[in-house]
C-alpha cells in the first residue's frame, strides 16, 4: 500500500546530502583522480532510490492503491487500513530502502577496487622480437 514511500524519503534525504557534498566539494577541489567523487556515489544511490520508488509508485497506482485526489492513498479512508499500510511501511518500505542501500554500498566498493587498479604494462608488439 504505501512501501514505496520509504525508499522515496530516503532518496529525498540523499538527493539533499549529495547536493550539499558537491557543493563542499567545489570549495575543497582536493579530489583524487583514481577515485569518484562522494557526490557522485551518493547521487547514484538516490537514483537508484528514486527509480524504484517510482516503479513501485506506479504499481500500486496500477493496483488502485493510491488515487490521483486527496488523500491519495486509499487506505487513508479507513484507520484500520492505515494500521496496515504503516505495518507494510514499517516491514517492507524499510527492507526494500536496506537492501537497495547495501547493494549500492557493494557496487561503490567494487568500483573504487576496480578504479584503484593500475593498469599494468604490456610489451611492445612491433618491439625486438627474435
């Protein structure tokens, strides 16, 4: 009913943080060039939270779940609905949020490894050849 509005405040959240880390960043400019920058692994995050709030939004659009007119979500009509939709934020919206988190945390690991690589140097091929 309304899990999506967990991921959806998190990317609010990391929308914010990585516009203010850019900003911090264009006064420090001390970046190195064999790593990205945090803004930019922060904005990755939030589109991946965007993206799939979005998804999820229009799903439960699909499904009638939430209504273009106040107060939009249906289960808002009814209290006892609402215990359930606020169970389903608690319970689903919230490993949906974790599991999108970690496995962007996985990816930023994995590239920075990828980025710190030196490429190593290879021989000549039109060199001395016996």
């Amino acid at each position: 009913m309304a899990c999506f509005l967990v991921p959806a405040t998190e990317a609010i959240v990391t929308t914010i943080v990585a516009k203010a880390v850019k900003s911090h960043e264009a006064k420090v400019k001390a970046l190195s060039e064999d790593k990205l920058p945090l803004s930019k692994k922060i904005t990755r995050l939030s589109g991946f939270l965007w993206g799939g709030s979005g998804l999820l939004a229009f799903e439960h659009l699909w499904h009638g779940e939430i209504s273009p007119f106040f107060p939009f979500l249906t289960a808002a009509n009814d209290p006892s609905e609402m215990a359930v939709a606020f169970h389903e934020m608690a319970t689903v919206g919230t490993s949906m949020a974790v599991l999108v988190t970690a496995v962007w945390a996985v990816l930023t690991v994995v590239s920075d490894k990828i980025l710190k690589r030196k490429p190593k140097k290879t021989a000549k091929l039109g060199g001395d050849a016996v």
